[in-house]
C-alpha cells in the first residue's frame, strides 16, 4: 500500500505543477494579450489625435493668413484716408489764405475732414481688433 500512495501522491502533485503551469500560462497569454491590445488602441489614439492636430494647425494658418490679409487691406484703405485728410486740410489751408470770405467750402471741406477722421478712427480700432485676433492664434 505504501507504493501505491507514493505513487498517487507523485501523481498529485504532478497534476498540480500541470495545472499550476497551465494557469500560469493562461495568465501570461491573457497579460499580452491585453498588452498587445492596448498598445494597439494607443497608436490608434496617437495617430488620431496626430491628425486632428495637423487639422486645427492648417486652420489656424489659414485664419491667421486671411487675418493679415485683411489687416494689409485695413491699412492701406487707413494710409489712403491719412493722405485725403492731409491733403484736405492743405486746400482747406489754401482755400483760408485765398478765399478769407467764403465759409461755405471751409465748413464743406471740414466736414469732410471730420467725416474721413471718424473713419480713419474706425480703420484704427478694427486694425486693432485684428491684431488682437492675430495674437490669440
């Protein structure tokens, strides 16, 4: 009898170091498994976001290029008012020293001035408002 319970307990534990090793197997297959899985999903994400990256990038540029287009234009439309009030007030100056009787085309030419001030004051503030726009992108 005692052969026989040697060898059973030989076959216990040898089925227990079997079942042990297969569990231990199991749990490493499924450990990369799930690695392999998740490495899989974050390359995914990375490329993704990659993207949409490059997305508001070109965006932005082009935000940012239309935003200095319109800017050029503000200031030229405001060099071009800078030089009609200046010259404005040359002939206003002149129309003074000619014509000291004639108030109508002083007051015409003053309005004038006045009306190209307000918009050379308008051209300002949305230069303004684009450079402020400029630096948020």
């Amino acid at each position: 009898m005692r052969g026989r319970k040697a060898g059973s307990k030989r076959r216990t534990v040898l089925y227990s170091l079997l079942t042990c090793a297969v569990w231990c197997g199991l749990a490493y297959g499924g450990y990369e498994l799930a690695a392999n899985k998740m490495q899989a999903q974050q390359a995914e994400i990375e490329a993704k976001l990659l993207m949409h990256i490059e997305e508001i990038r070109s965006e932005s540029n082009a935000r940012i290029d239309d935003l200095h287009a319109e800017l050029d234009e503000l200031t030229a439309i405001m060099t071009d008012v800078s030089e009609k009030i200046e010259s404005i007030r040359e002939e206003l100056q002149m129309t003074s020293e000619s014509i000291t009787g004639n108030d109508d085309t002083r007051l015409a030419l003053q309005a004038q001035i006045h009306a190209l001030d307000k918009q050379l004051e308008e051209l300002r503030a949305a230069i303004r408002k684009l450079e402020d726009a400029a630096r948020v992108y």
